[in-house]
C-alpha cells in the first residue's frame, strides 16, 4: 500500500492517476469475471491485471469505489470483491506457478 498522497498505488504520479469512468467498470467487471473462473490460467490473469488496474488508482479513489460496489454486491447476495480477491490471492500465495517449464524445441533439420 502506498502511503504517499502524491503517488497512485503503483507508485506513478499523481497528476497519471486513473479515474473512474464507465470503461474501468467494464474493465473491472471483467476481472472479477476471470477470478472467479474454474480455470486456474483465468484466476491468475484476472488477479494479476486487477493488480494492474489498481495501480494506477489513488488509494482513497480505488477504496471507495471498491467498498461501494462491495456493498451492493453484498446485499445482491453475491460475493464482495475483497473476498474474491483474497480468496484467489490466498491460492496463488500457496499454490503459485509463477513459471511453466517448456522444454526447448528442436532446431527444424535443414539437411
């Protein structure tokens, strides 16, 4: 968390910061979709782009957005945000695959 008021959360100047308009709603929308995906890939991407997003926010502007919409989520009986995000960021945490091994590929033969 940045606590510098003259930097975004990913630490950009302030004056760079993102506000909120209809396309970082779809933008988040999108997110959430893929973290809650069964897909494991979806889950990783989802949270490493909501990661992403959030950095170029100001900590008081992503807060109260996100608690707003947590708010009516909760009260459509779906879950938060904040949970979802701590439930993937919990399985990333103990089960992460920051990497895949792929086994170089031969050269083609040009005999």
């Amino acid at each position: 968390m940045n606590n510098n008021m003259n930097l975004t959360i990913g630490g950009y100047p302030a004056k760079q910061a993102w506000h909120w308009n209809h396309y970082r709603y779809m933008d988040l929308a999108l997110l959430v979709y893929l973290m809650t995906s069964s897909n494991p890939i979806d889950r990783r991407v989802g949270l490493s782009s909501y990661d992403s997003l959030k950095g170029h926010f100001l900590q008081s502007e992503w807060d109260s957005i996100i608690a707003v919409i947590d708010k009516h989520r909760s009260a459509q009986g779906q879950k938060t945000i904040t949970a979802i995000v701590s439930d993937v960021s919990g399985v990333h945490s103990v089960h992460s695959v920051h990497s895949v091994h792929v086994p170089p590929q031969e050269a083609p033969c040009t005999h």
